[in-house]
C-alpha cells in the first residue's frame, strides 16, 4: 500500500478534524489505495504545535509553516489557518510541488483564490478546497435527484446557514471578527459552505443582490492563545470587555440570487440566530417536486414528488444510509446516525483515491475560485446597494 506525508498547517479545530478523518480512514475503508502517514504539524505557537503532534499523532512538530512545505517526507500540505493566510502557503507549497488541501474559504477574494488555482495547475499538482458537506450523504442524494431529472426545472433555491454563537458580547475580537485575518464575517465563514451547495445543486449565478449588517461593532480584545477558543475543547469561551477593538465583518448576509439558468435564489448566513447551532439548510423547488435538507438532521433528505397520486402527496422523510451515495463508504444501516466527521471522512477518501490515480474529486480550486467570484460580487452589491453581476 503506497503511503502519503501529511504536512498539516494549523492545530486547532479543523487540525483535529482531519487529523482524525486521516486516522479514522482504515476504519472505513480496506484496503486503502494511498494511506495517510502524519508526517509533521506546524503552528505558530510552538507549544500548541508540539501538543497537536502528540495529540493527533504526527512524527514532528514546528512553529514554521515553511518547514512543513520543504520537509521531503511531506507530500500533501494541509492548510487549516485563518483565512489571510490560506494564499501565500498554498502557492508556496504548490511551488515546492506538494499537493494541496486548503480550507474553505479558499481565500479571502477572488484575486487571491484564482493565483492560488494558477500556481497548483501550473505545478501540476493536487488540490483541493474543504466543501465538506456537499459530501454528505443527503447532499449527495439530492444532487443525484436534481442530476437525473426527477425534480424537472428548478425554480426555486432557499438556503440559510444560520449559527448564534456571535450573540454574546463577551466573545473575543476572535480572526473570525477581523478583516484583516478573516476576509469577511458570515458571508466567508458560513455563507460560503451554502453558496457551494447553491452552486453544486443548482448550478452557476448570474446575478446577486445583497445587504450585510454587523449587529455588535466591539469585541473584548482576545488574551488568550489565538485557538483556546476550540482546542480547549469547551466551545467558544467568553472574556468580560476590558479593551474593545472594532468589529469590522459582517454579523448577517443575506442575498438574492439569479442562477444563470433561470432559477432564482434567496441566501442567508448569520451568527446571529438565536437557538440555530448549525442550521445549514436549504430547500429547492422544481417542476415535479422539492427537496429540503437541514444539517442539524444531516441523515435526512425531505422529498416532495409532485407526480404522486394527489392523497398521497407530501413531504417524505428518507433517512441516508449504504444505499445512498457516499453512504456507502460510512455505516452498513440507514439509521447509525451521521456527525460532523463523516463527510470530512468522505472528503479524504475521494482526495486519496484521486493520488492513487482515482477520478477527481469535486472540490478542487476551481471551486474555491467560483465560489469567492459571488462573494466578491456580493461585497460590491452591498457597497453600491445595487445588482450586481458576478465576473
Ligand atoms: P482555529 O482558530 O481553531 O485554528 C487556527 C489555527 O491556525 C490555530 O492553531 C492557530 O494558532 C494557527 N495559526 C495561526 N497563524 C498561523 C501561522 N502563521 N502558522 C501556523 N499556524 C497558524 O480555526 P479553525 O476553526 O480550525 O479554522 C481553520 C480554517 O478552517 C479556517 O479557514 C476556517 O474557515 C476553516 N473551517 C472550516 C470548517 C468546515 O466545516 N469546512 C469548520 C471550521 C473551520
Ligand atoms: C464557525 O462559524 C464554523 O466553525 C465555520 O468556520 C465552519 O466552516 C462551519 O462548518 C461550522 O462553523
């Protein structure tokens, strides 16, 4: 069996989620064409970085990222910073040849992402950009549906991604809350994942439309490392204000979209939903049914047939399983239940096979580069309070 460096930039809470899907992979999957081997984890804290190889069991640590990208025993660099970051190391590891995985979103502007797109096709190398819960079962499902047909022409896509850990004040001037580490607030942190729904189920946008809000412009400035916010495992921890700094991301996004193929679109992603933990959702309207999903039931797909006999109609409720694609690879019964590392599971499984000379997973960073071109035109759209067409 053909092993894989990994070389993981990053040890907070993404760092744990691959590095586990990475461990985890044997358990689902034997054998494996290409097996993951944890070569070394950086981070900029050397403390936090020797703690993340001890922890998700990589051979060396370092607190120079440039370390990872020239160590030979590293083949695949895995990004897992903040944003701002994500460019200058995905080029440069691409430069010295290394594939690469980086984290959503891709970048922190369409710039960015395309130069990044630019430097992995010209090294030849594998990419690929985390859409992790385009890989969930349910997802999948629905793609597969909306593919053959069996909604007719779509109309209508509804999605919100809606979160409410923003509503403390006592939540620290976090990157999350910052410009200059983040890009942007929501709109890249958690509209970005159901943009790529958007895009994946329904196709390419034409048009948007968007207005932004930031609800609570001052933050306590942060004391802490910079991730005890997750790798302290106890959630989002709070600070009493003491010094404030500016809030200068939005709180709330919300958009309307015109597809290029017809269909119309509303999106909203906000941390300001009371009582939503990760209501990532959305419904899709077509000719002969809809279908609605929602990532706090993320086994379950709701279907609407319209060409069922008029007393039976409704929405049914198919709960995933082997049966349904990417369920195959997860647990041998519908009903075993799904968590947030399955669909990361999936996503290493497809990049793996890819290196072993599989087809080509779906999220490479051309991807990322679409994806950031809508957001940029939403930014500009809620500057100039126009319609605004993305490039
Ligand atoms: P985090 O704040 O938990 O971890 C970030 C890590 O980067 C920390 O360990 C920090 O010390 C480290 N870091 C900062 N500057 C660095 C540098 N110069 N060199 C090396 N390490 C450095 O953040 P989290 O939640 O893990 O997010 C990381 C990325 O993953 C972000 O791009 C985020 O948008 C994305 N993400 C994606 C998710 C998904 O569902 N696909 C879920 C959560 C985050
Ligand atoms: C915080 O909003 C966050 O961790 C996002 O960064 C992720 O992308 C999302 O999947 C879960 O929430």
């Amino acid at each position: 069996m053909k092993t894989i460096g990994i070389g993981m930039v990053g040890t907070g809470f993404m760092a744990r989620v691959h590095s586990l899907a990475y461990t985890a992979l044997p358990f689902y999957k034997w054998p494996l064409v290409v097996s993951p081997r944890m070569a070394v984890i950086a981070d900029i804290d050397s403390e936090l970085a020797a703690e993340g190889a001890r922890r998700y069991g990589y051979a060396r640590s370092t607190n120079d990222w440039r370390q990872v990208i020239e160590d030979p025993d590293v083949d695949v660099v895995d990004i897992l910073t903040p944003n701002n970051l994500h460019a200058e190391m995905a080029i440069a590891a691409a430069r010295r040849g290394k594939h690469v995985i980086c984290e959503k979103p891709l970048a922190c502007n369409a710039r960015e992402a395309q130069e990044m797109y630019d430097a992995v096709t010209r090294a030849g190398v594998h990419h690929m950009v985390g859409y992790n819960y385009r890989r969930t079962p349910a997802v999948a499902e629905a793609k597969k549906l909306i593919g053959r047909g069996d909604l007719g022409r779509v109309f209508h896509f509804r999605g919100t991604y809606l979160q409410d850990f923003g509503i403390d004040p006592r939540l620290p001037l976090w990157w999350r809350f910052q410009k200059s580490q983040a890009g942007s607030g929501s709109l890249g942190d958690i509209g970005s994942h159901v943009l790529d729904l958007a895009l994946h189920l329904v196709g390419d946008v034409e048009f948007v439309t968007a207005i932004s809000r930031t609800f609570i412009p001052e933050r306590p400035l942060m004391t802490a490392k910079p991730n005890f916010l997750s790798t302290a495992g106890a959630g989002f921890a709070v600070t009493e204000p003491d010094e404030m700094g500016r809030v200068d991301v939005d709180d709330v996004t919300a958009i309307l979209l015109e597809f290029a193929g017809g269909a119309t679109g509303t999106l909203e992603a906000t941390r300001f939903a009371a009582g939503r933990k990760n209501h990532l959702g959305f419904e899709i309207n077509g000719e002969k049914g809809s279908l609605a999903f929602d990532w706090e039931h993320p086994a379950e797909l709701r279907y609407y047939n319209a060409t069922d006999p008029s007393d039976t109609q409704g929405f049914k409720t198919i709960l995933t399983g082997p049966q349904h694609p990417n369920g195959e690879l997860l647990w041998p019964l519908a009903g075993f239940g799904l968590g947030f590392p399955e669909p990361i599971i999936v996503m290493m499984n497809e990049f793996l096979e890819e290196l072993g000379g599989g087809p080509r997973q779906s999220t490479g960073f051309e991807a990322g580069v679409k994806n950031s071109r809508v957001m940029d035109a939403v930014v500009c759209s809620v500057t100039s309070g126009k319609k605004e067409r993305v490039s």
